[in-house]
C-alpha cells in the first residue's frame, strides 16, 4: 500500500517505511526528527519540470504529463520504491508542497500504482 503525507504531518506509527520524494530538503524540518526512512530526491520532477510548475492549477495538467515521462526514464528508482512496498506492506511518499491536491507525489503514487512490475 502507498500512502501519501506531507511532510510537517504528525508521524504515526502506520506510516510504514518513509521516502522523502523531493527534491530539496524541506524548509523547518531537521533530519533527526523527520524519522525519513529514505530521501530518494532523484525521482522527484527535474528542476526545469518543477520551476515552470510552480504550482500554479493552469500548469498541473501538463506538469502531470511532463512528469510522467520522465518516471518513464526512471525504472531502477521506480522497482526499488516498488520493492520497498513489498518489503514493508506500506510506504509513505512524503513531500512539502502545501497544495495536497496537486503535487508530485500524487503523480508518482498514481505512476507506481498503474506500472507492472
């Protein structure tokens, strides 16, 4: 199971194996206390993709289409998430963006759900 959490969330117990998916460290968070099981940056959206998002709802459609060809490049990354997820039952995907409705993490979750491997 992948779940998703922003990162300045409570830390719970059922959050399984933590991956930060960001690219860069996110502001306020020290790494002791963020219990990040794994920083996995290279797959988040390149910082071309990223920046000219910027996390404007005009841009979300074409940032998901952008972003999901280059997970296409990405398979290495992708089968070790994947087998994070067969190892632990349940990974949390963890980002900063304030927007929980429109980030990265959402377009990877979907990705690693519709990919057979």
């Amino acid at each position: 199971m992948i779940k998703l959490k922003r990162i300045y969330d409570k830390i719970k117990k059922n959050d399984g194996f933590r991956i930060l998916v960001d690219r860069l460290w996110p502001r306020g968070v020290s790494k002791e206390k963020s219990k990040i099981d794994l920083w996995l940056k290279d797959i988040a959206p390149s910082d071309k993709l990223r920046k000219s998002f910027g996390h404007k709802l005009e841009k979300w459609d074409e940032f998901k289409k952008l972003y999901k060809e280059e997970l296409k490049n990405k398979i290495e990354l992708l089968k070790e998430i994947k087998e994070y997820e067969r190892k632990f039952g349940i990974i949390t995907l963890l980002y900063s963006a304030r927007n929980e409705k429109m980030n990265n993490a959402i377009v990877l979750k979907d990705f690693l759900e519709e990919l057979k491997i």
